[in-house]
C-alpha cells in the first residue's frame, strides 16, 4: 500500500452493488483536481473489473489496489 498517498476524497461503496459503485466512482471522481486521489471501498465483486476498466479508459491511474477477505480498496490518480 502507497501509506504516502493522501486522498483528496474517500468514496464508501460498502454495501453497494454493480454498477452503483462504478456510477460514483465517475461522479466523484470529476470533482476532485487533476493529480489528486480518489480513495473507493467497495465490497462489490464486479468492482475490480469494472473501476480498473473505467480507469483505463478515461485516462486515469490506478496507484493502489488492495483486496482483504470482505473488501476492495482502490486509490485513483485523476489525469488531464
């Protein structure tokens, strides 16, 4: 884990299921600076996939993914 990045925003998607966490993921993240981090816990299986996706492909960075028995925990760099 990157302890040294600190998260403009915290998104709580516990409990959330597809596509909710994706959908906050992409509203939250547009309010957050480019070159800040958006930190996304999720206990939602589909979330790996679907959040290192839609990194990718809006042009964002995935700096940290981490994954414990009941939850995910995703540290997204915005680009621009």
């Amino acid at each position: 884990m990157k302890e040294d990045v600190k998260p403009a925003r915290t998104l709580d998607c516990l409990g959330l299921y597809c596509p909710e966490p994706l959908f906050q993921t992409r509203e939250n993240i547009d309010q957050i600076k480019p070159g800040e981090i958006l930190e996304v816990i999720t206990d939602d299986p589909a979330a790996e996939e679907d959040l290192k996706r839609f990194a990718k492909r809006a042009g964002h960075e995935v700096v940290s993914y981490e994954k414990d028995d009941d939850h995910m925990r995703f540290l997204i760099k915005r680009n621009e």
